[in-house]
C-alpha cells in the first residue's frame, strides 16, 4: 500500500527569512476567495512515451516499475483516535480564513524528535523506493553522470528525509507529525502551518493522486504535481506567518533555522537540489496563479494538474502546452547478447535544468534546458556494463541546437562517456555508457 508523505525542509526557514527583509520572493496575499466544493479528479492524460507496441519504451517502463499500487478505498482516513493540541486547534481556525475553505475533519499531530521522523522515512522508503528499483535507475544515472559512481539512490533519498526533513503529513492516515513539543516555537508553528496546509489541501482535493502518479512510475508528472502541492503548502505557510506571526517571531524563526544542524554529507548535490526544487520552482508556480487568478486559480491547479516539470516553470506554459511523447527503440539485441532493460523514465525540463546545473553556469543550464518539449531515456545492461540513450524533442531547430551545443559542454566538463547525436531538427539523442566498447556499439545501434 503506498503513501505520500509530504514535508517541509529545515532550509524553508531561511524562504520566510529572506522575505520578512525585503526578499522578492514574499507572495502577495489575494482577497481570501472562498471555492466551491471540489471532489478527487482523475488522474490527468499521462504525456507518457509514445507506445509502439511490446517492445516500446512505454512497454519497457510499465515492466519495470515495481512501486505497488495504492488502496485508495476510503480516502485519506483519520486516525480513529488522537489528540488535537491547542496549537493545532487554533492553526484549525486561522488557515482556513487563509485558504479560503474549512477542514473537513479533525487532524492528529503529534510532536516527535528527528530520529522517530528519520525511521518512519525509513520505513516509507520500503515501500517508495524499490531497492530493486532504485538499484537498476543508480546504475543508469550513474552512467548519465548525475550522481557519482557508486551511488545508492535509495540510501540517498532515506539520507535525505532523516536530516533535512522537520515534518510530514501522510496522505494515507491523515496524521501529521512534526520535531518540536506540545508548546511549538516560531519555527515550530510555521511547520505547522505547511503540514495542516498539506492536510486541508488532502481533505479538500484529494492528494493521493500523487500515490497513483508514483505507482505508475510517471517520475515527471509526479514531479510536477509534488511541486504543485509543495508551493501550495509554502506560500500559505508564508501568509499564514506574515498574518499571525509578529515582526519579532518571523526574525526568530530565521535565526532558529539558522542554528538548525544540517547535515549534508553523503548525500549528492542533484538530490539535493531536486528536492529543494519543489518548494523553489513551486512557490514561483502558486504565487503565479495567485496573481492572476487569487485563490480561485490555485485551487483550479488542484484540479486540473500541471502535467510536466516545464508547466511549472513557465507557468504561461499552464495547462495548455502538453509534452510530446518521445520513444526509445529496444536496442539490446543491437548490443549484444545478454543485454536487456535497466530503466526508463520521462525527463523533464526540470531534471535537464538541474543535471546540467551541475557542470555549467546556472543561466546557460537554464536557458538550454528552456524549450524543452518532451524526453525520455532508455537505458540497458547486460550485468557489467550500461547504455543510456536519452532522447529529446524540442520546440524549435535553435532550442534543440542550443540543447546540443550546451550538453556537448556538459560532457566535456566530465569523466564520463557520451556522445551528443543531432540536433536532426527539433530532436536531439544524447548517448552515454560505462565503457568505450559499449558506447560504440550503442552509437552504431542508434545510427
């Protein structure tokens, strides 16, 4: 049975930081809207890569995906029983006034300290994270270059949760839990306030949708869609704080989070900044549609999600603009005998923009990740070694020349083996192996 559970990270103190001092990032509170009841929607057309047949990409990544389907018979049940604390009560009554609609039910919260959170992640990643799973996508973006050699994405992603988390809220029960004590301190309470924003988001729209993005393994859309529920939760969260909290607390919740211990060791810098992204680029996202359209287009969002990481980075982009679907032809047999798939996934504007991020100049990884219109990699093994073809579409000959020219950088500025096929058009192939052997006869494949 799977579950989301969506967090807030130690970092977000320094967004509230920043924006009590005159940081740009502070989101302008609409007129409070109130929204008409909403019921769960179904899960949106997937941009998913073109099917053609068994042996498509598509096929290929339906066999692979190993994250078990979710119960969603009953909702997102509260405990049967569970304490409402004052603080919690009172948060009850002051979000709503922020968000434009009331909670439907109670919610249990409970204070904990970082090692209880550190083993329900843990235990979360049982069922989230594949080991299988996660070992066969380490191999291939290892291969790509993204992360270093050797790593364990599974041990990445508990790393993650168990030193940068600070609370949660589980679609699954309801529950929220967050590090602090029955009589919460600034910080503490603006946690608060995100999580109970996850829970009367999850009330109102149903946010186990994105338990049936993650079990189809739709890694874009899911992304999209967490960045969606993240920046919700972040720019309510900043309203509530510039509403509630006085002067003398906003400047206490920054000095809290700055004498937080974050510990980052071990833990890749694309993991790092992925998951920061959400709360970033989803922030940007939510105070877009406020300013368009209040609260009311917020809320228009959650029913009718963003489909690609791209949507949320260019928000005019949203909903219209819809990737297209890339396929990878099967070329194990090409490779040689004993080959057969290792992953396959949707790639985003986002992961493009990050994984470049990491050699070049954030403005050239940007701009170059910019006119993106659809991707997806296909990646072999045959037990030893690895192949990777990632494949591209984009909007115009230049982006898709822009994207070439950038990655042939992108390889240059690294260890590892690739080769940038194109652009033929708007497409571009970009090719990476574990070896030279492998690579060439990836590259005669592929020709």
């Amino acid at each position: 049975m799977t579950r989301r559970v969506l967090g807030l990270l130690l970092a977000m103190g320094f967004v509230l930081a920043a924006c009590t001092n005159g940081g740009t990032g502070t989101p302008t509170p609409p007129p409070n809207t109130s929204s008409p009841s909403a019921s769960v929607p179904p899960s949106p057309e997937s941009p998913s890569p073109a099917e053609q047949g068994p042996e498509s990409a598509l096929a290929a990544m339906k066999r692979l995906c190993t994250v078990p389907e979710p119960d969603l018979e009953g909702g997102s049940p509260v405990p049967a029983e569970g304490p409402t604390a004052p603080v919690i009560a009172e948060l009850m009554v002051e979000l709503p006034e922020i968000r434009g609609f009331d909670f439907s039910k109670p919610v249990v919260a409970e204070p904990v300290d970082q090692a209880e959170i550190a083993r329900d992640l843990s235990a979360y990643a049982d069922i989230a994270y594949p080991e299988d799973q996660m070992a066969r996508r380490s191999l291939a973006w290892d291969t790509i270059g993204v992360v270093p050699d050797g790593t364990s994405l599974r041990e990445a992603y508990e790393g993650y949760g168990s030193t940068q988390v600070i609370g949660y809220y589980d679609t699954l029960t309801g529950e929220l839990k967050f590090i602090g004590t029955h009589d919460p301190s600034p910080l503490e309470r603006i946690t608060l306030a995100h999580e109970l924003t996850h829970a009367i988001d999850d009330q109102r729209f149903g946010l186990e949708k994105l338990d049936v993005l993650a079990a189809e393994c739709r890694d874009e859309e899911t992304g999209a869609a967490i960045a969606l529920v993240e920046g919700n939760a972040t720019f309510f969260m900043l309203r509530w704080a510039q509403t509630y909290l006085s002067a003398e607390e906003q400047v206490e919740v920054g000095i809290e989070a700055a004498l937080q211990e974050i510990t980052t060791e071990g833990i890749p810098p694309f993991i790092l900044r992925s998951q920061a992204w959400s709360y970033d680029e989803g922030l940007r996202f939510i105070t877009a549609l406020s300013s368009s359209g209040g609260v009311d287009a917020i809320d228009e969002a959650f029913l009718d999600p963003p489909v690609s990481t791209e949507q949320i980075i260019h928000p005019e982009r949203y909903p219209n603009d819809v990737p297209t679907p890339v396929d990878v032809a099967d070329q194990s047999e090409e490779l040689g005998p004993g080959w057969d798939d290792l992953d396959v996934m949707l790639v985003g504007e986002a992961w493009l923009r990050i994984a470049m991020g990491l050699r070049l100049d954030a403005t050239q990884a940007a701009n170059a990740a910019a006119g993106w219109d659809g991707g997806t990699y296909r990646a072999w093994s045959d037990g030893e070694q690895a192949a990777v073809v990632l494949s591209t579409v984009w909007d115009s000959e230049e982006d898709a020349s822009e994207f070439a020219t950038a990655m042939i950088s992108w390889l240059d500025g690294g260890e590892d083996l690739g080769l940038v096929v194109g652009p033929g058009g708007t497409s571009v192939d970009v090719l990476f192996a574990t070896d030279p052997a492998t690579l060439d006869a990836l590259e005669a494949a592929s020709a």
